[in-house]
C-alpha cells in the first residue's frame, strides 16, 4: 500500500494548539519611573526630565509606590532621544501617579503582534 505524501490531519490541530497557546498570556506594558535602585517612585520623578538619578522602567503592570522592578527596559530619564526612539506615552502621557500604560504588550510567545 502506497503512503500519502500530505499532512496527517491528526498533525494539523495540534500545530494549531501549539501556535496559539503563546497568544493571550500577552500582558500590559507599564512604564514605572524608579531610582537607581529599582525602587518605584512617584512619576513626577521622571516627569520633570533633569535628575539622571531616575528611571523608566518598561515592564509588567502591577507595581506599587516603593516596590522592587524586575527584569525589565530601563531608560534615564533625562534621555529624551532613547525614550522617543523606544516609542514614548503616547495619548497616556500625564504627570504625577504611580506607572503608566505604554500601549503595549509584554510576554506570551509566538509572534509580537498579538493573539
């Protein structure tokens, strides 16, 4: 008996599982300004552009005042032309709080642009 030279169709859905459990675990990108020390802060720290004592940090939405930032982007604040090049706050660019969406989506698998 001659073999089929196709794809199995056993092997169709589980490639199919295989790609689209990496969509969906995607979290919200945040931005945190924290100090030398990953510790979060205030965003007015950050706000104000000219202590290169603070940072933003782009990572994981959850954070609060005085929490420790894990692995994550770091940027000096007072480094205009990287945080531009990196994309900026768009619409959620407001002073003062606690982090700040970005836009973005952090984590999952499979390709960036969503799930």
């Amino acid at each position: 008996m001659k073999r089929s030279k196709s794809v199995n169709l056993v092997v169709v859905p589980l490639l199919a599982a295989a790609f689209l459990s990496g969509c969906g675990n995607e979290e919200k990108e945040t931005a945190y300004c924290v100090d030398q020390e990953n510790k979060v802060t205030d965003n007015e720290n950050c706000d104000r552009g000219n202590n290169s004592s603070f940072f933003w940090f782009f990572g994981a939405a959850g954070l609060g005042r005085g929490s420790f930032a894990p692995a994550g982007d770091r940027i000096n604040s007072t480094d205009k032309a990287a945080l531009a090049k990196r994309g900026g706050f768009g619409s959620s660019a407001r002073s003062g709080g606690i982090g700040r969406p970005t836009g973005r989506t952090i984590g999952g698998g499979g390709f960036s642009g969503g799930g």
